[in-house]
C-alpha cells in the first residue's frame, strides 16, 4: 500500500530509546585516559545540540522546523506490500517494505544528514569533514551541505572512490571535495600509506583522516553516517512513519528486519517497534542482518574498541571486529565497518536483536528475484534485508504459517550497477573468513578499560 504524503501527518520528534533500554549502557570512554567522557571532550568535533542528543534520556526529541521542511520533499517515505513477491513465494507471510530510496540522494542516509547539517549551520560552522564506504553517506551530506550552506570535505575509502566513480561526480556536483582514502593529506592517511602503500582503505582509517582534519580548525567539524545514538535517533523518523502506515494497512509486524553496517537503517526502523514491545509485552522479533565477509554481530566480540584505525575517536563498548580489521572489497561497501552502533550491540547483548549472516551471492540472488516482482532493484546492501525476509517468507510456506514481515529497503542500487553487471557475470565470489583470522583481528582489541 502507498502511504500518500498529504494524508499523513508529519513527524514532530524523533524517539531515542536511551529512554527505554532495560539496562544502562557501558559509558563511552576517554581514549587517553579512560575515563567516561564529558561534553567537553567532543566539542572540538561535534555540535552542542549534536553531543546533547548524543548523551540525551529524553524519550522524544523534537524536529526542528527547517530539518521538517527538507523532510517533506520525500517523507513519508512508502510502505508497500510485497503482493508480488509474495505470489513469487507462494508465501502466506505478508510482506511489506518501507522504501527509503525515494529521497534525494537514494537512501536512508539523507534522514541525518539532514539535521547534522542544521546544527551546524546554526552554531557557526563552516565546513563539515566526513568519510564514506559506499558513497550514500558522502551524497547525502554533500546535498545536505548544499542545502545548509556548508562546505563539505568527504574522505572516501579508496576502493570506492575507484570503483564508483559516479559517487564521486555525484558529490562534486553538490560541491563537495573528495578525497581518496588513505591519502597523503593527513597523518592517520600517511602513516597507513607508509606501511600499505597499495591500501584499499577501510572506514576505520577514513574516519581517522576525517577526525584529524575536524579537530585542527575551529571552524570545522566532523560528522558520522551511522553507529553513533544522535544517528540511530534521526532514522527513528522511518519506523514512527511505519508504526502508523501499518495501521492504515491494519497490519503489525511479527519480524522487522534490516540489514547492518553500522546499524542505523536497523535501528531506524526498528526502535519504535522495539518500545512498543517493551511497553506492551508485544512477541515482535527483530533480526538485523550483516554479510558474512564481516561478521560483526555474529562473530565479533562485545568489547570496548575505537571507532577508526588511528584510534583518535573515544572506546565504546560495541560488538566489534577490531579496529585493524581490513574487510575485503565485496560490493556492499556500506556493510564493511568493524564495528556496530553502542545501542544495537547491547540490545543484541540483551538478546532483543537476533543477528545474522548471509553470503555476497545469495544476496544479489535475492535481490534480483525482489526486483523481478517488485520493480525496484535495491541497493547491495539492502540485499541482505531482501534475504532475510524471503528466507523467513520461505519458512512461512513451509510451515504453513501467515506471518507479516516487514523490512527495510534502505536504498536503491542505480549507482551500483557495476556490482549487478560483476554478479550477472559470474565474477562474484563468496568471501569467507577463517576463524583464525578473526581471531587474530579481535587480537588488536584494546586492553585494560
Ligand atoms: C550506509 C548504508 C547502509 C549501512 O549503514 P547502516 O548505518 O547500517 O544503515 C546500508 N544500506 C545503505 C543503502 C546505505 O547507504
């Protein structure tokens, strides 16, 4: 069903479940002195009103008019059932998906670029530094930054930068600068180039190049795509438009599902139905899904580690894969960070999110056989979701059981069409890591906090 725009009301605030968690989490610590962080601490990266939200309790935290504004040119974005791809499974599960390509930029990432770029703006900054995998989160703050009337420096990880070029031009065009990561502008960079010269980069180091360059200038700062709570908390606008989409089509979710990279399109949707559980004692499952060529959920160890590879950002505890751990180059770029978002890994702790893996292939399969059915061809990594609920569809038809599925299709895939050309060609591998080579990853976590 379509959730058309005029008949729906805005979302005024967005829900932050540091409110509702059934324990407290780990504090983020100092990376120097291990200590729990203060406000102060982030000042030299962040935005007042950004570090507040980050710390904030507050179970609803408004949206600011102006951030509104840019909202509606997209949202609410649509819930459809799957009427198609169900008939394709001869499934009795009903499955819906809430699609987040339909904003400008093509994913859900916009939802915060969107406000970070505000608060910036308001508190005098003039330019934003950042790093991108993929090139969603770069776009997106690019157009943001265009919007807000910033300057954007984006560190891309070099494996992307030379594989998609059209990112590049796409960000460019908004008038941000981008930049191949490791590069020889920064320290973090230029260490990493002296030991790797051929480094296909990683997140880790990109965000270290990123921080450093935040950190030197007043009038910079840096911004973040995913895995931190101010994140999580701008992509619960997604699920607050689906709790009441699902009304309309007087429907709730028995799975919600969403594929993981840093957690935030997960959390996004998933959050507001995770308080209604809590509130309600509801029996909703919730699975997040990761590609096995980084498994951080499910193979990675619940621990405190650093956000980047120089160790410049504060230690939080998260599932994580250790921040030396260089994934390969498989074609879901967004998927490849070693570690996860605080609040996903200790709701996971908690066994409130169960996760998952699946390998490269069958997720180009099912994606492929989604877009068949439905007409949109998702992005490699909304693959994993699309996965997840056909698997779950498929164990519906098995069991004869009507369950409703929903999931998130974070974004579209018409800028990765060299991934569908490489996978129609036959190109595409499985990459499975030995376990001694995790082992020896999570070897490099930090000690002693
Ligand atoms: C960035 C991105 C992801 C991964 O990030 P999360 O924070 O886990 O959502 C997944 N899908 C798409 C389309 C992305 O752009």
């Amino acid at each position: 069903m379509r959730h058309e725009a005029h008949s729906a009301r805005d979302t005024t605030a967005w829900y932050n479940i540091n409110a509702d968690l059934p324990e407290p989490m780990a504090p983020v610590l100092h990376p120097a002195t291990k200590q729990a962080i203060t406000p102060d601490d982030l000042a030299p990266i962040f935005p007042r009103a950004v570090i507040e939200q980050e710390m904030s309790a507050e179970r609803e935290i408004e949206i600011p008019e102006p951030v509104r504004q840019v909202y509606r040119q997209w949202r609410p974005s649509p819930l459809f059932r799957a009427r198609r791809l169900e008939r394709a499974l001869d499934t009795p599960a009903r499955i819906y998906y809430k699609y987040e390509g339909v904003s400008p930029a093509g994913s859900h990432k916009p939802n915060t670029a969107i406000p970070q770029a505000y608060y910036n703006q308001q508190e005098g900054v003039k330019r934003i530094t950042t790093e991108t995998g993929a090139g969603q989160w770069g776009s997106s703050l690019a157009l943001a930054g265009s919007f807000f009337g910033l300057e954007i420096q984006v560190f891309m990880v070099r494996v992307s930068f030379d594989g998609k070029p059209y990112r590049r031009a796409y960000m460019e065009a908004f008038g941000a600068r981008c930049i191949a990561s490791p590069s020889d502008t920064t320290e973090s960079g230029r260490a990493i180039l002296a030991e790797h010269p051929d480094s296909s980069g990683s997140l880790g180091i990109a965000i270290s190049e990123a921080v450093e360059l935040a950190a030197q200038r007043d009038d910079t700062k840096y911004a973040l795509g995913s895995v931190l709570n101010h994140v999580l908390l701008h992509q619960t606008v997604t699920g607050l438009e689906c709790i009441r989409q699902m009304q309309m089509a007087e429907d709730y979710p028995d799975l919600v599902i969403g594929c993981t990279g840093g957690g935030s399109n997960f959390a996004g949707l998933a959050f507001p139905f995770l308080y209604e559980k809590l509130r309600d004692g509801l029996g909703t499952k919730f699975i997040a899904v990761e590609p096995s060529a980084c498994p951080t959920l499910t193979k990675g160890a619940f621990a405190y580690d650093f956000g980047d590879t120089a160790h410049l950002t504060p230690l939080v505890k998260m599932y994580s894969l250790g921040s030396g751990f260089v994934p390969p180059g498989f074609h879901a770029g967004g998927l490849r960070y070693h570690g996860m978002a605080p609040q996903i890994s200790h709701l996971t702790k908690l066994g409130l999110i169960a996760p998952r893996s699946y390998n490269q292939l069958e997720c180009f399969d099912a994606g492929i056989r989604f877009a068949k059915a439905e007409g949109i061809l998702p992005a490699p990594e909304a693959n994993h979701a699309v996965r997840a609920a056909i698997h779950e569809a498929e164990r519906c038809r098995e069991n004869g059981e009507s369950k409703a599925i929903l999931f998130n299709l974070c974004g579209h895939g018409h800028f990765d069409m060299q991934a569908y050309i490489d996978y129609q060609a036959g190109k595409l591998q499985d990459l499975v890591y030995a376990d001694s080579d995790i082992a020896m990853a999570l070897a490099g976590l930090p000690s002693g906090c």
